[in-house]
C-alpha cells in the first residue's frame, strides 16, 4: 500500500515538470521533501514547458500558446483515468509503481562478423539488415535516422516483451510512447514513421524484420514482433548495467540511450 502524503509529492513533483500551475491547496503534502528532491534535480522544474518553448516553431505568442496548452493539459492530467494508454497523472504513477524501480538499461548485439566491416560510424549498424526493393522497384538505401529508428523499436520490442507472458511472440505497442522516443509527432498517425517492412534479414531466404498483426491505418496500438531468428543471430538482448563486463567490447556493441529524438543512442 502506497502512503497518500507520497503520492501527492509525486504527483506535485510532476506538475512542476510539466510547467504548469495547479491548485495544491488541501492537498497533504511534504514541503520539504518536495523542494528537497528539486535542490537535487534543478533542470526538472518546469522541464517540459522549457523544452516546448524552445522546440516551438513560433517566435511569438509562444507565452499565449503555451497558456492554451496548459489550460488543455491541466484539465486531462488531473482526471482520474489509470488506463496505462491514457496519460494523466494518476496513471503514469500507477505505472511507474507497477514496473517498479527504475533499473540502468542497456541494449547489447553482435558486431559485424564480416571481414571489412563498415568504417564510417554512420554505416556501422548497416550489416544488420537488407534492403528489399520499393514500390518503385528500386532499393533505396536506409537514412541513419530510420537505423536509429529501427534499433529503437527492437529495443522497445525486447522491453515490452518482458510484462508479456514468456513464449508471446507479439507484444502490445503503443504508438504514442514509441513516436515519443522518436522525438516526433504523429497526429497523422502514419504507419511509414515507424514501420519498415522493407528491412528484410536471412540467408537464402529473407524476411522482414519487423511484423505487425494489426493494418489498421488510424493506429494508436498494434500487435508487432520483430524476427526472432534475427535477435537470434545477433544476439541482442536487453541487460542491466552489472552485465555489462561480461561482454567483450571487441565483439559486441553495448547502447546506452541517451534520451529521445534523433541522435540518442551512443554505443559505450
């Protein structure tokens, strides 16, 4: 049983993340655990609303924008909603409960056993899959942001599999959290941001490394499985920070995600 007093400093604390006011009168909270906790971790006041100012395409009326969005948002994250597709304050801290405490996570697969492996650092993930040929009939060849974009979702696969029951082959893949480590927005729900049916993998018969159960265009969660010869084959599995020294450098790359959007993944 979680203390009432804790979850309303959590859910404070996450307010002020936001960036936006909220009516804290009558709640039972612990003040100076509160400032406490922002002594220690400065740049999370007011972290979103800061990161919105500067990603905002505008460069004026942006405080007046802004104030919508808190309008907006202020009314939906105080609702009282747990559903873990549904983001209010409530449920994010139900499922942060649920998944328990948070653990350093890296992702580890097999480098290129060929002879003359990729030089460039841009090209170096290129050995892991081929490329089939378009609609146009010709094979174009994969942009570093959609690796990036690939390696991410094997990651997001291989995470979520685990609060999946252990033989499950599909998981459950909500759309909003995965374009969120994008770094994108994806109103227009297109399925081509984030599913690439044309990274194919397998030797003499190849198959893509992505699957997905579910053609419904308007997504918000599908069934999805990446290629389990293809983890297989490269090793590639999701340790724990203690794991990493078993590990040989020479031969595995070890990933550290270094937050979201492009450019956030950094090999160690």
């Amino acid at each position: 049983m979680v203390n009432n007093e804790l979850l309303n400093d959590t859910r404070v604390i996450l307010q002020r993340w936001c960036g936006i006011d909220f009516d804290e009168s009558g709640l039972q909270i612990d003040r100076e655990s509160i400032s406490n906790w922002f002594e220690k971790y400065p740049e999370a006041d007011g972290w979103l609303k800061q990161y919105w100012m500067f990603h905002c395409a505008k460069t004026t009326k942006k405080e007046k924008m802004w104030n919508t969005i808190e309008k907006q948002w202020g009314k939906s994250l105080m609702e009282k909603d747990y559903a873990e597709d549904h983001i209010t304050l409530d449920s994010v801290i139900a499922n942060a409960i649920n998944r328990g405490p948070l653990r350093e996570r890296y992702m580890v697969l097999r480098k290129d056993r060929a002879d003359t492996p990729a030089k460039k650092e841009k090209e170096r993930f290129t050995y892991l899959y081929s490329m089939k040929p378009g609609k146009d009939g010709k094979i174009h060849s994969l942009q570093e942001k959609t690796r990036e974009k690939l390696l991410k979702n094997i990651a997001m696969y291989l995470f979520s599999r685990e609060y999946h029951p252990k033989e499950q082959k599909f998981i459950l893949l909500y759309g909003d959290k995965l374009l969120g480590w994008y770094g994108l927005d994806d109103y227009k729900r297109e399925r081509k941001k984030w599913y690439f049916p044309e990274c194919v993998w397998g030797d003499p018969d190849e198959k893509p490394i992505m699957e997905v159960y579910s053609q419904e265009k308007g997504w918000q969660f599908v069934k999805m499985a990446i290629n389990q010869d293809f983890l297989e084959y490269f090793e590639i599995r999701i340790i724990d920070e203690e794991q990493i020294k078993d590990y040989d450098k020479s031969k595995y790359w070890i990933i550290k995600d270094m937050g979201h959007g492009q450019g956030s993944l950094k090999c160690i």
